[in-house]
C-alpha cells in the first residue's frame, strides 16, 4: 500500500483508533461480497471460520455457517435496504473450543454494488434470552387462560396411577389408562423411554419440568399440549409404600390457541429457510440438551451427517435453482424418513444432519443405509428434467453421553470423509475400520 | 562488532529481541509487538506502527488483545499465549493471518513467540505478497 506517511495526523490517528476499538465487527464489501474494508473485531471474528486463511469474500468467509447469505444478498430486490437484520449464525455448539458460539450479522445493502455489515458475538445475550423464555413458557403454562386441564398422578417409574374424570374430559382416555406410562399421551415415536425418565429426573432436580409438543387423545387425534410434571411433596418412601404410590403429578394442558403464535416465533429462530427443516442452532441445541440428559439417564445417541454427492456438479449443470430443488428434494426425503423424536437439520450448503436419541450404532447405520438406498432410487425434478443424485452419510454413536457435541459431529464428519473417499453414496461410521470403513451399497453392513 | 542480521524467521527469535534496542527494533523490516504477562505492550516498532497507523504512544502499556489489536483475541492467537503460559511451554508458532491495517484486510504472517522463562511475549508480523 503506498500511503503517505507524513506526520501523523492526530485527527485522522483517533478516528483509525475509533475504529480499530469499535467493539463490533464492520465490514465493507461489494454486493458479491468482495471485502473492501473491514475492522478488527470483524477479522477476530471471521479468521476462526476462515477454510483458506483468508478473508478476501465475506460470503465464502460464512459460507460453512451461514450458506444461505449469497442467496439473500442475490434476492434482494431493493435498491438499497437491510438484506438482513440480526441473523443469529451458529458456529458451534461449544465445548472445549473458547470463543463465539452464536454470531449476529446485519448486513445492510448501500446501492447496487455495495454493502456494509454488522457482526458480533451474541453468545451471552442469546444464553440470557433462553432463560428467560423458559420463564415465560413456565409463566405460560400456570397463567395463561384454559379452558380445561387433566391432573394426572405418577408414580415413581412415570406410570398413570389413578384415573380421575379430568383426564377423560382432556383426553379421552379411560380408566384402562391406570398402570400405563405417561407416554400414552404422546403420539408413535415423540418420546422415548429414557426420555420420559429424563423429565422425571428433571423436575426430581428443579421442582418442575415443562414440555410442549403434540399431544394424543384416545381416538388418535392430536392436539397441541403443554405438560407440566412436579415431584409431589413429602414423597419420601415410607416403609410399606409400593411402587404404585403417586410421586408425581402431571397437568396436561391444551393450548392450542396460542400455539400458531408461539411456533412462528419459534420457527424464524429454528428453521432453514430453504427447506424448511431445523437448523444449526436447532440441531445444536437439541443435541447438547440429548448428551446433558444421557448423563445423567445413560444411554447412546446417534448422529448422521449428509452430504448431497458431486453437488457443485449439480450446480455447475442446472444452475443454483437446479442446486435448491435437489436440497429441497432431500430434505423432503429425509424429512420422511425419521422418527417424531429425531431431528432433522440442514448445517451447511448441502450438508444436514440428523440426531438420533436413544440409538446405537447398529440401528443407527441400519437407517442410514435405508435414506441411502431411497435417495439413490429416486431424483429430483427441475424444468422439467429429472436429477438424479446419491448421498454419503457419516455416523457417530455418543455413548452415555460420553462426548460433546462438537466432538460427535466432528467424528461424523471423519466418518462422512471416509464414505466420499471410498466413492460416495456410501455409509461409513465413526470409528473408522482399519481398511475402508465405507460399505458398500449393495451390501449393507448392518447386524 | 557486527551480529548476523535479524530476519522474521530467525531462530531463537525471542531471545535476539529482548537484547534489541527501541532503535534496533525500528530498523527491523517486520512489524514487533512486545508484552507482557499481564498482556500490557512494552515494545512496538515503527514498522508496526507505520503500518498500523497508530503511534507507539497510542499502544504502549495498553492491553494487547483487547485495546490494540482486537483481532487477535480468538483461539488462534490469544488462546495459544494462554495455553502456553498455563502449561509453563514455549510457543514458537507461525500461522497465516489477516489483519486490518487502516481497516484494509492484510494477508500477513504471524509468529507467536513465548518462553516459560522470559518477561517478554511477542508477536511479529510479516506482510504477504499479494
């Protein structure tokens, strides 16, 4: 840089120094994301998840965390205005790595070839939301107008002890109920049984546990619920007591109506907005949540990551829409393919990732294999041509929680990298056999 | 009396610049920062300063990682001084980096230098051909 270097400039000098301190990260770029100009926090900031070293592109820069910003930036049809404005990007899930877990980045459009961003490190601030929104749904499930609620009692193994007229208004069910686990209220596959412990073990520690999701009636109906578990006072066993004895109590609630409110909420915060699937911060989340409670209530928990096979060929070939509907039609498949209690996630451009609590690494390669061999024998479809397209899947078994999730997901990945080296639309798991772990498709390695 | 002259990839480097006048320092074609435990700048040379745009007195004894050079403090760079002084180890690490000289994104390289034994720590900063 040939910039003069007269005396300095006490002025100019204070307002670099402004700006070399200014406690948020500011970039300057062009509308393809070329950086122009940025300060140093912006660079602390951004050099972690640099994959070359440089920070030449502020879209190639986020690409691993936030694939979705080129798209925007290129959607955006003003001509100048914020393209978007607070996006939470999730980097990591934390864990043995210091530094930022969850960034904030605005990125304002100038004209037509420039734009300015925002970035900074909203770890704290978003930790400090959750709390107080577990507050509130707590809030929620004690004060909020309803019109009926069922109060069951459990015993100590989480069984329904008695049945009374209100769970019968609530759910239907009827006294045929007494002896069985509280799951009974939960639809096929929304909870497994070490979770139904979990809760138990949960308000046993805070004096409460809360959930809300979908509930079942009696006649396979659905409705949308919150449950709330407290441990019964003066439940101390006493000599002569049975297992039968009720320990918790259980209100079950319908809140339906503030429900569509809640879940938008929810959803701009934990969905892809491509596929409509979870995102990084969900899948992280969910899974730190799995690993915390297989502590304490051990047992393994399973992750898949997938990778679309040669999808830059996709693209270089039918163009990024041609790109977007072979991402859509996976996520449509996968998506499909999963238990409720299993979640779904998209992470990066065309990697998604699914955990699966309570499962092992047999089950686990088992289905992995079955999304394997169903994305193989079907395409997707874009103007009218049909794309044809194969996954690898990496699989990562944590035992008792035995790992963080950055360390699953890491074991995934060396697990995936083995299926792409071996030749793509393959499984491979973690930890990698001594020769090439990948199976091979015809011949399912599953016991 | 002269001394093999001081280059960005020395070896023993640590050493060679504790003995270093301010004005030696000065002559030296590679930016050097100076700090202490406490992470406090002793030393800033004029190359660093010139690039940098600030003058020494503008950086010296202000905290490194947070007041001077922000972009630093992640786990590449303050991380590993941390790591090496709670393991009582020597860091001798080159890594590539970008700083942000008068908000232009730099390509440079970094040397991390640190010795269990010494009062100094350093980071030296090379500019990258483009």
């Amino acid at each position: 840089m040939s910039r003069d270097s007269a005396a300095p400039n006490e002025e100019y000098e204070a307002l670099i120094q402004f700006l070399y301190l200014a406690p948020v990260g500011l970039v300057q770029a062009g509308i393809d994301g070329q950086i122009a100009m940025m300060n140093p926090i912006a660079a602390q900031l951004l050099m972690p998840l640099s994959r070359d070293g440089s920070l030449d592109n502020l879209f190639i820069a986020l690409e691993g965390v936030a694939p979705e910003l080129r798209c925007l930036a290129e959607r955006h049809d003003q001509p100048a205005g914020k393209i978007c404005d607070g996006l939470h990007v999730h980097l990591n899930a934390g864990g043995a790595k210091r530094g930022p877990q969850i960034l904030s980045l605005t990125l304002l459009k100038l004209d037509a070839s420039r734009m300015m961003a925002v970035i900074s490190d909203i770890t704290e601030q978003v930790r400090r939301e959750r709390r107080l929104r577990q507050n509130e749904a707590w809030l929620n499930a004690i004060l909020t107008g309803v019109t009926d609620y069922a109060l069951v009692s459990l015993d100590l193994q989480g069984r329904i002890c008695e049945w009374n007229p209100s769970i019968g208004r609530v759910t239907g069910f009827g006294a045929d109920i007494e002896g069985q686990p509280y799951a009974i209220f939960y639809p096929d596959d929304a909870i497994t049984p070490e979770h139904q412990q979990d809760r138990l073990r949960e308000a046993d520690a805070n004096g409460w546990a809360l959930d809300e999701g979908r509930r079942l009636r009696a006649d396979g109906s659905t409705f949308w619920g919150s449950a709330l578990i407290a441990p019964l006072p003066d439940r101390e066993p006493l000599p002569g007591d049975d297992d039968a004895t009720p320990a918790y109590c259980l209100i079950l609630r319908d809140i339906g109506d503030g429900r569509a409110q809640r879940e938008r909420r929810r959803d701009a915060a934990y969905t892809d907005h491509l596929t409509g699937l979870a995102n990084r911060r969900a899948l992280f989340e969910a899974a730190q949540l799995e690993l915390d409670r297989s502590r304490v209530n051990p047992r393994p928990t399973a992750l898949l990551v997938i990778d679309a096979d040669h999808f830059k060929a996709i693209n270089d070939r039918h163009g990024h829409p041609g790109g977007d509907a072979v991402l859509r039609h996976l996520a449509g498949i996968l998506g499909d393919s999963f238990r409720e209690v299993d979640l779904v996630a998209r992470i990066g451009g065309e990697e998604f990732a699914v955990l699966l609590p309570s499962t092992g690494l047999a089950r686990a390669n088992t289905v992995a294999e079955r999304l394997r061999a169903s994305v193989a024998a079907s395409a997707a479809s874009f103007d009218d041509n049909r794309i044809d397209y194969a996954v690898s899947i990496g699989v990562a078994v944590a035992s008792d929680g035995g790992a963080s999730v950055d360390l699953l997901l890491k074991h995934a990945d060396a697990a995936l990298y083995t299926a792409k080296r071996a030749g793509r639309n393959r499984v491979a798991s973690w930890p990698l056999a001594p020769q090439a772990d990948a199976h091979q498709p015809e011949n399912p390695d599953v016991p | 009396m002269t001394v093999a002259p001081i280059s960005f990839d020395t070896p023993d480097l640590a050493i060679r610049l504790e003995q270093c006048s301010p004005e030696e320092l000065d002559a030296l074609d590679f930016g050097v920062i100076g700090f202490g435990p406490d992470t406090l700048v002793h030393r800033y040379n004029a190359f660093e300063s010139e690039a940098a745009g600030l003058s020494p007195q503008r950086v010296l004894e202000q905290p490194l990682f947070t007041n001077v050079a922000p972009c630093l403090n992640n786990f590449m760079v303050a991380q590993r001084f941390e790591d090496a002084q709670d393991d009582s180890s020597e860091l001798d690490a080159t890594l590539d980096y970008v700083l942000t000289l008068r908000m232009r994104p730099v390509k440079v390289a970094l040397r991390l230098l640190a010795n269990p034994g010494g009062a100094t720590r350093y980071v030296l900063v090379q500019r990258q051909p483009r």
